[in-house]
C-alpha cells in the first residue's frame, strides 16, 4: 500500500515542483497531464482504502433511491470514453430496454461499472469494450456485463481474482481492492458476480442484482424566481456568491471561475446569508463544514429569500450518506473535493442553465 500511494504522489510532488522551471508550453502541458493522471490515481486509491475500512467496521452506506437505468449507463458510457487513450481500443454500450426505472443504489451500482470498465481499459490494448445489461425474466434480475478482448485471465487466478491486495499483473498500479469492493457491494445489493475468461482472449466480468421496479419519476418543474425570471444575460455578468472559509480551496475555485463570472466571497455561513441578500447572486457554491452558521443552516436561511436560486455543495464530506443528506437539505447539486476544474465549470455551467439563458 506504501508503495501504491508513493508512486503517484512522487510523480504530483515531482512534476509540481519543476512546473515553473520550463517555459516550454508543450512541456507544461505534458507536466500537467501528469499531474492529472497521478492526482486521479491517488483519489480512486484513498477511496479504495476508505472503503475497505468502512467494510472492515460493517459502516459501508447503502441509500436506496428510484433512478432510471439507461442514463446510469449512458452516463458511465461518456465517463469511460474520456479515460481511452489507446485508439486502437473500441468501447461500446450495446442496446438496452428503451426504459428501465429501478430502486436501488445508484451510487454503488455505479462504482461497481465503473470499476469493472476502468480494469477493461486497463488490460485491453487493442480491439473492444462492450458493455451493457439485459433483464432476465425467469430470475426477476437485472444482468449487468463488461466484455473485453485483453489479455485475459490465468486459470490459476480465476477463484481468487475477487480477493483483497490481489492484482492480475503487478506492474500495473491499483491497490488490488477493487474487485473485492465490488464483490461486497454486489452481494449486499442482494446479486452474485462472476467472471468468464480465457487467457489471451479477453474476460467478461458479470453481476447480478435483483430487479425492483420502480414508477417513472415525473419532471420536476420549479417555478423561477422574479429576479430570474425569464433573463438574457451575458455570461460575465453572472454573478456566483462562494461559500468557503478555507483560503486555498476559495482560490482554486476563484482561479477556475473568474474569468467567465463574478465572484463574490464569503468566509462563514452566516456572511454568506447577508452577501446573498445584498448582491442577488446566480448561483451559489456553498461548503458544509462552515463556521458561524453551517453549510445546510446557510442553505436553509437563503431558501426563505429564494426558494430555487441554484445551490450547488462543494464539500470534502465526500461519502454517500453526505451527499443524501445535502440533497435532502436544500442543495440542488453536489460536488466532492478534491474539485476538477472541467467539472466544476460544467456544473456551474449546467446549473445556470436551468434558470437563465447565457448570451
């Protein structure tokens, strides 16, 4: 594990440290990729090992919640395209049921797809990925799969290829947690996983969950408020009130957004109400662990001024359970640090969406 989590911080330490040395734009970028990579690697490692001690402690969350299927997949399909490198490699989402509302853990289900695709990618150098699911009536379970032409699987690794700190091949980084992690999610979603492999070939991983069905959610439509109804504004008018009390987290999130918006900064949650008040803000990214008033207690207050001004959690409460508990508290979108500046522009950028029209 020492030796995981040392790998990809040497790279960040390496290369943040050399960063301002080049003048060379090619070089920085390459430099920043790195960094990139490796701060992606070292997130899915901590995470890993936080869930690991969270199954150890029997504390592993699960929320159940009515979602629709195909947008889970299409959304993995997205993620997963970004993460092929290799033009050689081919992923593809085959067909599913036009509609498929089920209850179940999203997030968890998602983590598990999102782990099998990430190994898929990981061993496959050359051909296909395709991925998918199918309902299988007899059993009333959902079969969910990931088919790759890689390498494949030794005979001699297939019973303990779901075991913890196992790894296919050891110079590839991971922690050997993942499948382990999956096999204890899938089981407690009630389902089985498996394998199917023939070495040289490629291997399809397999699960199964029960199929609870589950009502069509109905759009939700949200009434806008008068000093945002129906504005055409131009983008650098916008106007985004920060919630943060750390000072470093407060200038990242300035440095990625101050050159398309306005910010205004608060230090407290309580700052943050009487900011809100003063300046009408467009959107508002609040932190939870505030001082003065908390995250959710600010959110609460600047509900009374404005039932449906967007308010977008970006927190380090990065856990399931947190992440129901700020939707459940007023927050229309959640967001866990560390924060990627691609997606933070893009929440923003979907957020005001909703509720202005950009010119």
């Amino acid at each position: 594990m020492s030796h995981e989590i040392r790998t990809p911080l040497n790279a960040i330490v390496g290369f943040s440290s050399i960063l301002e040395a080049t003048d060379d734009i090619e070089e920085k970028r390459e430099y920043i990729s790195l960094i990139e990579t490796n701060n992606a690697l070292l997130l899915q490692l901590i995470s890993d090992i936080l869930d690991l001690s969270k199954i150890e402690a029997g504390t592993l969350e699960f929320i159940y919640r009515t979602f629709e299927l195909n947008e889970l997949m299409r959304s993995q399909e997205s993620i997963m395209q970004l993460k092929l490198v290799n033009g050689g490699v081919k992923l593809k989402l085959e067909s599913t049921l036009p509609e498929c509302w089920i209850c179940s853990d999203k997030n968890r289900l998602s983590q598990v797809l999102s782990n099998l695709l990430n190994n898929a990618i990981k061993f496959t150098c050359n051909g296909e990925i395709t991925f998918g699911y199918k309902l299988q009536e007899q059993e009333n379970t959902l079969y969910f799969y990931v088919k790759d032409t890689g390498k494949g699987i030794p005979p001699e690794m297939k019973n303990t290829i779901f075991g913890r700190f196992v790894k296919l091949d050891s110079f590839v980084q991971g922690t050997g947690l993942g499948l382990s992690i999956c096999q204890v999610i899938v089981e407690h979603l009630g389902g089985k996983i498996g394998v199917d492999s023939v070495e040289g070939e490629g291997s399809t991983f397999w699960f199964t969950i029960p199929y609870k069905a589950a009502e069509r959610l109905n759009d939700e439509t949200r009434v806008l408020d008068n000093f945002m109804e129906e504005i055409i504004i131009p983008k650098e008018q916008i106007k985004i009130l920060v919630a943060e009390d750390n000072p470093g987290s407060y200038k990242l999130i300035r440095s990625i957004l101050q050159n398309e918006y306005q910010i205004i900064h608060a230090y407290d949650g309580r700052e943050a109400v009487e900011l809100f008040k003063i300046h009408t803000p467009h959107l508002v990214l609040m932190d939870i662990g505030l001082p003065e008033l908390n995250g959710c207690e600010a959110t609460n207050e600047i509900r009374k001024i404005s039932p449906h001004v967007p308010i977008v959690a970006v927190t380090a409460f990065a856990y399931t359970t947190d992440e129901q508990y700020a939707l459940e508290n007023g927050f229309d979108k959640y967001m866990a640090k560390p924060i990627n500046a691609e997606r933070l522009k893009q929440e923003v950028l979907n957020a005001l969406k909703k509720y202005v029209m950009l010119v």
